[in-house]
C-alpha cells in the first residue's frame, strides 16, 4: 500500500482560494500525478485542498471525497502570554525548553500543549487516519500495521502543512511538535509512504519522499515559502512569508 499526503498548493488566505500561482501548481502537480495509478482521492473540505485535488481527479477520471479530519489541525495552546495560538506557532526559545516535546510518548504532557485541545486534536485525527486505513484491512497494534492481505492500493491525501506532519507523526513515531518545529512542506509538495512487510501480515509504513516539488522544478516554477517563517531577521516574530 502507498500513502501520497499532498499539501495544498499555494493559497490566498484572503479570498480562501488559491493564488494564481497556487493554479499553476496544482496543474502542473496534475501532469505529474496523473501517470500514478491512484485509487483513491481524498481531501480536506477547506477550498485550497479542493481546488488542489480537482485538477488531479479530473485527469485520473476519480472522485474526490471530502473528509472533515484532513482539515487544518485544529489543535491549539496557551502561550505565556495567556493568549490561544496554533499549535505550530511556537518560538524557538520557547519549544527547545521544554524536554518533553522531543519525544512521541510524552510532548502531550509538556504544559504548553496540554494546556489546551492539542492532543485531544492529535488522537482524533490519527484515530480517524487508522479507521480509514482499516477500510483497506489495515489494523495498527503499536507502530505495526497487521493485515490479512497487503492491499495494491495507492490513496492520495490532499491536505496542509500540519495535519500532513500530523500524520507522518503517526506514521513514524516521530513526535508531531518536531516535526512542526523543524520540517517544512512546500505548497503541492508529495510527501510518500510505502510499506515494507517483512514478516507476512505485518506491515510499517517508511518514507519514499518528503515535500517533494520536483514536477515544480521540472516546469520551471519556483517553490513558494507561503507559511515558511523568513530566513533572515525581519522583525520580532515576524509573520510567515505568503
């Protein structure tokens, strides 16, 4: 079984749309994913992720069927200001002093994350992931898959930056509040997971590609950093780059 999780291509936030750019990439994202044999479209409700997924659907002659769970994570915290924000919205100076971010089995207890719905946000969405996955006769028990037949089935995942880390969380056993901090995936960008079953039955999923943008290298269309914070210093926390 392959998992692609694609983030949307590049939004305008402003018009909940795509920008014209945001367009071009998920057409030219088409082109590249059309040569896939995809069984399967799903995609977060959210326009940007629907306006992503269509231009692929159509080229596949596939359905796009819309899951509320692969919208944005939802998961919030308090900051020490006492002020709510998103989960993946910590400064470095804050993450990097709390020990139990690092690990997959303790950064729900960190106070900062437990201050609020984020974990509770986390177990819904890859309690939703595993019940999709048994649709296909997958079963997790710990970080293995069990199955009574390894399914040849590709399912593409159109989604966002954090849900997608979300998920590659899960899959990897890697803490999500990692991930967050320290991983980036581009607009359009594949993210791809294939399972290895070296004993028969039992499977995990490994990682073949992470944000890939190669179809926009290969068209000449430059990578946008919309939600990337800027590489240099622009100002106290200033906003991420559109």
């Amino acid at each position: 079984m392959r998992i692609l999780i694609i983030r949307h291509a590049e939004p305008d936030y402003e018009n909940n749309t795509l920008t014209e750019k945001g367009f071009r990439e998920a057409d030219i994202l088409s082109d590249r994913l059309k040569t896939r044999v995809i069984d399967d479209i799903y995609s977060s409700p959210l326009p940007r992720a629907l306006y992503t997924a269509q231009p692929t659907a159509d080229k596949l002659g596939k359905e796009v069927y819309v899951l509320d769970w692969l919208h944005e994570f939802r998961g919030r915290v308090i900051m020490p200001s006492g002020e709510k924000d998103i989960a993946w919205n910590i400064p470095p100076r804050l993450w990097t002093e709390m020990p139990e971010i690092y690990r997959a089995d303790s950064w729900k207890n960190a106070p900062m994350y437990a201050s609020l719905n984020a974990p509770a946000e986390y177990d819904r969405v890859t309690g939703a992931f595993d019940s999709l996955l048994k649709k296909y006769g997958m079963t997790r028990k710990n970080q293995i898959y069990t199955c009574a037949k390894n399914p040849d089935t590709t399912i593409a995942l159109f989604c966002h930056f954090a849900l997608g880390m979300v998920l590659i969380s899960h899959l990897t056993g890697v803490s999500p509040v990692l991930l967050l901090q320290t991983m980036f995936l581009p607009t359009s960008s594949v993210t791809e997971f294939v399972t290895e079953e070296r004993v028969e039955g039992e499977v995990i999923f490994k990682c073949m590609q992470m944000g890939d943008t190669s179809h926009l290298y290969a068209k000449g269309e430059p990578i946008s950093a919309s939600g990337l914070y800027r590489e240099f210093f622009a100002g106290v926390d200033a906003p991420p780059q559109e």
